[in-house]
C-alpha cells in the first residue's frame, strides 16, 4: 500500500507547519505588533524568549498573526510579548 492509503485507513493525523528560517528573538519581536511601548518589555520579553525551545519559538512565531487576529475579532487587547511568551499563548 501507498503511504497516503495507510494514513487514510489508519486516520492518521499530522499537521505541517511553516518552519521560519529565522528564529531570533528579533525576528519574534518585529512580528509581534504590539510591545507596550516601553523599553523594560522587550528585555522582559528576550529573557522569555531564551528560555524556550526551538519548537516553542516555531509555534510562538507562527500563531502570532492568528492571536492578532482573535484579539482584535473579540475586542481584547493582545498581551504584553513576555506575557505571551510566558504564558505560551500558542497553546490555546
């Protein structure tokens, strides 16, 4: 049998991800629209950063532009970048 029969008849679930090339805290920062204006939060933010895995940051960066986008359907205020980091928010 051909791989996609077996995934077929198995139900076998998998989900592809975009992988960004790059991973710094930089390239996570730039992508996050909203940083609260101060300073303070982006050093908060970096040490957040560090401490993730490189498969966290993969999911950090890619459900950014989605929490944007439920933060601004429902009316609530994206949170601070640490904040999302801290609470991986991604995984909501």
């Amino acid at each position: 049998l051909r791989m996609i029969d077996l995934w077929t008849q198995n139900k076998w679930q998998f989900k592809l991800e975009e992988v960004p090339v790059d991973l710094t805290f930089d390239r996570f920062y730039n992508a996050y629209s909203y940083h609260g204006g101060e300073k303070r939060n982006r050093v908060r933010a970096e040490k957040e950063y560090i401490k993730l895995t490189e498969t966290d940051k993969v999911k950090a960066i890619n459900y950014i532009k989605g929490y944007a986008a439920q933060c601004k359907n429902s009316g609530i205020a994206m949170k601070h970048p640490d904040s999302y980091l801290k609470n991986k928010q991604w995984l909501d």
